[in-house]
C-alpha cells in the first residue's frame, strides 16, 4: 500500500500517505533514477527467454514464482536483500498476486524476514513494536520519528491492494492500535502512473523509499543498502514488450486518461440535467 491515490488496473498502489518531496541530492524531482541505484546485474534474467517450471508448485512462471515467493532460473544470481527490521504484506483478497509488485520483496528477502497474508486472515502484533505504514490523519513522518524509538521496532505492515478496498483492511481489529506511519512524496517510475498523478507509487517503491528513510533515521544516511528492493521493478519496466518509453509514455497516458475522466464527467452531467430527479450521485453533476 504504497501509494498516495487510488489504484487501477493498470498498477497496484500502495496505500501510503506522502507529503514533502525529498529533495536529496540522489532523487531527482522527487523520483530515484535507475543510475543512481546500486543494483546487482540483471544478465541471468536478460539471458533467461523462457519460462520454466517452479521446483515447489510445479507452475510455468518465468523469473521468479510469485505464489511460492521464490527466484527462478539462475537463483545464485538474484540478489538477497537483509531488511534492519521484519515486514508483513497484507493483500486484500481481490489482488492477483501476478501484478503485485509487493511480492518482489517477498521474494528478494525471503520468508525469515516477510510473510505475507490475505484479508481477513491478519495475525495478531505487538503493537508497541509495529508500525502500519498508512495515511491516516494521525499518521507520523517516519523521518521525523526519534531513532531511540524506532530501535524499539521490530516490523512494518504494509496494505497491497486498490484504495477503494483499503478500508477493509485497515479497520481489522488485528490492526487497531497500531501506529501509523507514512512516507515523504515521491514520484513513481512506472509509466503508466495514474490520472490522480504519479506520485501514487507501485507498492515495493513505497516499500523501497520506507526502509530508505528508515535507515536515514536511524543512522543519518543510506548508502543502497536496500536498492535491490526495486530488482525486479526496474527490469521489468525496462522490458515491458507492451510498454511505450521515457516522457513520451508519461504524456501519452496522463493525456489518455484525462480525456477519459473529462468524458466520463460529461457523460454524468448529461445525466443529471436529463432526470434531475433520479439517484446519480450529486457529486457527478
């Protein structure tokens, strides 16, 4: 649950809060760039043309298997991610776990330091030592918590699902308690961001940009220790056969879906001057 608007179909968000752009020196305006990450060589994956059959669920994935949470192919070459503290995705029910890029952490990390549930079963936490990544109004900026007192975390939940069905989740009373943190503004690199605006993040990106300013709190800076979170992300954008490149996309598809919002608001206002008195929300006219 990145991401600081509602999700589509197109790209799972996270739902996370945002406010300030982060304006250090490795971001440029409020985006990480792919020459500024440390990531391990993507060769094996770029070698790797077919898919091949999971050693654990026997099911035709091609990189990595994103029901049994583990690499494919060349497994000694992807990278191992060690996390300072323990983190749990909570998927709504609805969520295809194929275009979750939440999983990527699952499998980059391993199950020692992720699990992963579905709605509505969610364990019980310490709540003393958890933190809900979230934009709750009484939400903290995780930069601005003291590092004594994140010392005393041991995991962060994070939401994989679409805004309108991140309310059922957030309200389980496995959840209620629970401090909820969130994150500075970023814009995201999938370019296919959403008509709200790209600073609705892919959820491993709100997952990637959590445990950078964790690490910046407790200990003053980040030097991509945790950049290989966004392995998979970035290789997978770069090789989307389907996918238009650099502004040209970004422009394409914030154009595409501006005009459809504006038809889609035409279409309402009609509506309601046609039968003033039906029930069509007051707010679409």
């Amino acid at each position: 649950m990145s991401a600081a608007a509602a999700s589509s179909s197109t790209a799972r968000t996270a739902a996370v809060a945002t406010t300030t752009v982060d304006t250090n020196r490795d971001l440029i305006d409020g985006r990480v760039e792919l020459a500024s990450l440390k990531l391990a060589s993507h060769e094996h994956l770029v070698a790797q043309d077919e898919r091949v059959d999971c050693p654990t669920c026997g099911r035709r994935r091609k990189y990595f298997c994103y029901d049994c949470l583990c690499p494919l192919g060349d497994t000694d070459a992807a990278p191992h991610v060690d996390l300072p503290i323990k983190l749990d995705i909570i998927f709504h029910r609805t969520e295809k776990r194929g275009k979750a890029t939440s999983v990527h952490a699952a499998v980059l990390c391993g199950p020692e330091q992720v699990r992963t549930f579905v709605h509505p079963e969610i364990p019980d936490y310490d709540k003393a030592r958890t933190l809900l990544l979230y934009p709750a109004d009484d939400a903290t900026l995780l930069d601005e918590i003291d590092a004594s007192e994140l010392a005393e975390i041991e995991r962060v939940i994070v939401l994989d699902c679409q805004w309108q069905t991140v309310r059922s989740l957030e309200r389980h009373e496995n959840l209620r308690g629970i401090r909820r943190v969130r994150i500075r503004q970023y814009r995201t690199t999938f370019w296919r961001f959403q008509s709200i605006g790209d600073s609705c993040l892919a959820t491993i990106e709100a997952i990637f940009y959590f445990f950078r300013e964790y690490a910046k709190a407790r200990t003053g800076n980040y030097n991509g220790e945790y950049d290989n979170l966004l392995y998979y992300y970035f290789f997978l954008l770069q090789h989307d056969s389907t996918s238009l490149q650099g502004d040209k996309a970004r422009l394409h598809y914030s154009s595409l879906a501006a005009r459809l919002y504006s038809r889609r608001r035409t279409t309402a206002t009609r509506r309601c001057a046609a039968n003033p008195d039906s029930r069509q929300r007051k707010s679409d006219c």
